[in-house]
C-alpha cells in the first residue's frame, strides 16, 4: 500500500490537509484536519433530526418547497453587487466564447440527432427547482441505462471515472468543462451565480444530512472551493464542508479569488469526468 499527503487549495483560513491511501486501485481521501467557522461546528454538532422531522424535510423536498432559511452574506450591498458581477461576467463569457459555443453546438447537433442540449431539475437556492442546462455529453438514452452502469462515488451523488454512456465529444467537453457553458443562461435568468455550491438532484438532496443540506442556503454557482479542489476526486462529506466554508465566507473578495483560480483548474481536467 502506498500513500501521499496533498494539499487542497486554502481560500481565507480553510486549510485541509487529506491523506490518500492507493489499496488495489481504488482512492480513499480521509480528513485529517479541517478549519470551520464556528457556526459550521454547531451545525454538524447538533443533535440527529427524529424520524419525523426527517419525514417532513424530505416531504418539503419532495414538494420544491424551502427547507433553509437563507443564509451567507446578506448585506444588500453585497448581493447588488454580485448580482451585477454575474450579469456582467456571463455575458461577457458569452460573447467571448460564441465561437466556441456555437461549433459545439453545430457538432452536437449532428452527432446527438438534433439534441445538442440535456436539461435536468435541480434544486437551488433555498429549495427552489430550476431546469439546468448542459451540452449533451450522453448517449440519448443515458438515464434509462444509469441502473447498469457502477456508481464509483461515495454519497448520494452518482459518479464513474469511465461511464460507458459518455460519447467520444462528450469526453472532451466534460474533461475541458464545456458541457457546463450553457449555464451561463441560468446565471443571466437569475437561476444560478457565477460563484456558489453547485445545484444537485432532489433526490440526492433528501439522501443529505441535515447540517449538508445547508449548503443550500446560498444561490448556487458554476464554481466554487470544490470545483478549484480536485471536483470529483474530493469525498461527499468534504465536499459538502466545502460549501460550508464558503457559506460563512462569503464576500465579494473569496468570488473574485474562486474566479481568478477556476480557468487554471479547468485546463487540467483534474476530477473532471
């Protein structure tokens, strides 16, 4: 067995330090030691929620109904000006990278049979559903097949590093992160930010603990501590302490950092599959 100790990106005072133990091919990320904001320990201090109250949290997901109450920086300066910053900066993108989306787009529109873009209902900011907006990196009939491919992740979420559903273009654009450009237009609608926790599924929000589930306090974003930290090859659970850090250290300061350091990540592909 060999193992190597790696340091993940530090933004403000969050240092992890993670130990990665190699046993017959699989990765084992382990947490060795994590700074949190104190109100992050209360929350995963705090006592287990009974069967009822479980029972009422996944009733409210269920319906797409609130389940946190805001949260983050809510300082009326600061969210008028994130809000411009994402306005500004994804329209900005888009009309930098027209070039780039529209070849994608002529591509996908022969190779996927006429439907260049796959959209899902996710669950954002405070519980509220939105239809998020991808370039098809799939086969069309991908999610009727998902029961036979192997989920490589831990957590509720739904991962494998050689997912026999991707195309040969879909390789590409999900290793670049491509197929995430048209979430620019959720950003521009109000659905998302260009920085904050990415949105997820309801049905592996209701698999979440109670002090993840915070997460969802903040508007959702395209980028975040997670995606410059290694994405897919980072555990769920710190994952989720991730976005907990950035839900008490919000401010315009850590988006402009978060944003400085995303194109260096997304050019080397790491965690991205």
């Amino acid at each position: 067995m060999s193992s190597c100790t790696y340091e993940l990106p530090t933004v403000g005072n969050l240092e992890y330090t993670l130990k990665v133990e190699r046993i017959k091919g699989s990765t084992i990320d382990r947490r060795r030691r994590t700074r949190l904001g104190d109100r992050d320990r209360r929350a995963m201090a705090r006592r287990p929620e009974s069967p009822e109250e479980e029972l009422r949290a996944r009733r409210l997901i269920d319906a797409g109904h609130s389940f946190v109450e805001p949260a983050g920086n809510r300082e009326i300066r600061y969210r008028v000006l994130k809000r411009l910053l994402d306005i500004l900066g994804a329209s900005l993108l888009i009309v930098a990278l027209a070039p780039l989306l529209l070849t994608v787009l002529a591509v996908l529109l022969v190779t996927t049979r006429g439907k260049p873009f796959y959209s899902q209902e996710r669950v954002g900011y405070c519980g509220r559903r939105f239809r998020m907006w991808k370039f098809r990196s799939m086969r069309l009939d991908a999610d009727k097949l998902q029961h036979l491919v192997k989920n490589e992740a831990d957590g509720p979420i739904f991962k494998n590093r050689c997912d026999p559903r991707i195309t040969r273009i879909g390789r590409i654009i999900r290793a670049t992160s491509i197929d995430e450009l048209p979430q620019l237009f959720n950003v521009l609608l109000g659905h998302m930010s260009l920085v904050g926790p990415r949105p997820m599924l309801a049905k592996e929000v209701a698999q979440q603990k109670t002090w993840q589930r915070r997460r969802f306090a903040v508007m959702p974003g395209l980028t975040c501590l997670w995606q410059i930290s290694g994405r897919s090859e980072v555990s769920f659970e710190n994952w989720m302490r991730m976005d907990l850090w950035y839900l008490s250290h919000q401010n315009l300061w850590t988006d402009l950092k978060l944003l400085v350091k995303t194109p260096l990540k997304v050019v080397t592909g790491k965690g991205a599959y």
